[in-house]
C-alpha cells in the first residue's frame, strides 16, 4: 500500500482502508479545525511526535467500548460513592490538555501532544466539538480526560491523573451521562488497559467505519457539555 502525502491546501483524505498494516495512511497536512473534524468523520485519526511531520492513523482493528457494555470495577464503585472527587464536564479544558501532555508515558521520551495538538483541540473545544471530563479535589485539578465528540459518537484522545483513580473516576462519570444522551460508543482507538477494564475490546475498521456512518446520522451535541443532575446512580460492578 502507498503512504499517502497530504497536501494542506486540498481538504481531503485517502480511503482509509488504504492504510499501511500498522494503520498510518498519510503524513503533512496541517490541523486546522475543518481538517481534524474531517479525518474523524473519515475513521482516520492524527497521532505523531513533535518534530515529525503529522500522521494520519485508519487502524484495523481498532479497540473501542460499547456504552452499553460498560462495567465499572467494584473497587472504582466504592470510590464514586465515596465521592472523594467532584466530577465536572468542560469547565478547565485547557488545563486537562496541558496535564495530558505532561503526563509520563512508559517508553517514550516525549509526548505526542504537541504544542500544535494542543492549539487545535483548544480550537475543537471553543468551536464545541471537543470536550473535557474532569476530576477534582477542591480547588485542584487530579484527573481527566478530553476528546471529540460528532453524532452520537465519543472519540477519547488521551487521559491523565495525579491522584489514583481520578482518570477512572472521570471515565467511569462520562460514561454514564454518554448513556444518558443516547451515544453507543466511545472510540478508544488504539488499546489501553485502562478502557479494556471497563469493557473496551476490538472491532474491525469495516465494522467501525460502519458504526461511525451510523453514528453521524444523529445531531452533534455541540457547546459546552454539563452533568445531569442526578448522574451517578447509572454505574454498574463488574
């Protein structure tokens, strides 16, 4: 398969099931808003480290949890109910992106959340595509998570704690008010333990891309995202 290069004055992208075996489709481009919001349309994904010119990713299979699957470990259960954290919705995504960043990854030096990454999810989320869930402990910010949300589709991008349990707890919250909008699915793209605990597992990219058309057949929940009133009471033990 040929890798495709992108040229940033013409908005389109290959099929992705012309992906390279380990799933990169294209490199260049740039990230502007129009262009991001078209590779999730597309099932393609950009995921690179600084200094490299952007990657475009169409993985097959691709790891992703079903809303309707989730299971919330009996341990992260007591947690919730404790309620050691407060659990907020897009009130500092900023700050949970630059955390992300920051956030040590085993075998890598660096971070694939560039500064550019980092402009342009903040663009996402002023534009309401983008959105945070957050955990705190009074005034500080502990865990959370952010990603892209078109149709009723939820696409995480990466998820960070300072305290234990805090991304999990953040998690297991979006979740259930996903569920409580009707969405089916969350698009973890590549595996992580993390979302395998919950219930996360593999698709093909046929059966993804057509969860996704499926997906964006229903309105965009655009705009600043907030909990129901009485979340919380959805969460299931494994």
């Amino acid at each position: 398969m040929p890798l495709f290069l992108l040229n940033k004055n013409d908005l389109t992208f290959p099929d992705p099931h012309l992906a390279l075996p380990d799933g990169l489709l294209a490199i260049g481009g740039d990230l502007r808003p129009e262009r991001v919001l078209l590779a999730y349309r597309s099932g393609i994904f950009p995921w690179y480290s600084g200094g490299e010119l952007i990657q475009w990713w169409s993985p097959d299979p691709r790891f992703v949890l079903y809303l309707n699957e989730v299971h919330i470990p009996r341990s992260l259960t007591k947690v919730l109910t404790q309620k050691k954290f407060t659990l907020q919705l897009d009130t500092d995504f900023v700050q949970t992106i630059q955390l992300c960043a920051k956030r040590p990854r085993q075998g890598q030096g660096g971070t694939w959340i560039t500064q550019s990454m980092q402009r342009a999810y903040i663009q996402l989320f002023e534009q309401g595509y983008a959105h945070s869930a957050e955990a705190w402990i009074g005034d500080r910010l502990v865990g959370g998570l952010y990603g892209v949300s078109l149709g009723n589709l939820f696409f995480g991008e990466s998820m960070f704690y300072l305290v234990p349990d805090a991304s999990k707890a953040a998690f297991a919250a979006l979740t259930e008010q996903l569920c409580r909008w009707g969405f089916g699915l969350i698009d973890s793209q590549l595996h992580t333990h993390h979302v395998e605990r919950f219930g996360g597992r593999h698709i093909s990219r046929i059966r993804y891309l057509e969860e996704l058309e499926a997906a964006l057949q229903h309105p965009t929940r655009k705009g600043r995202w907030v909990f129901d009133d009485h979340f919380g009471q959805g969460w299931k033990n494994e």
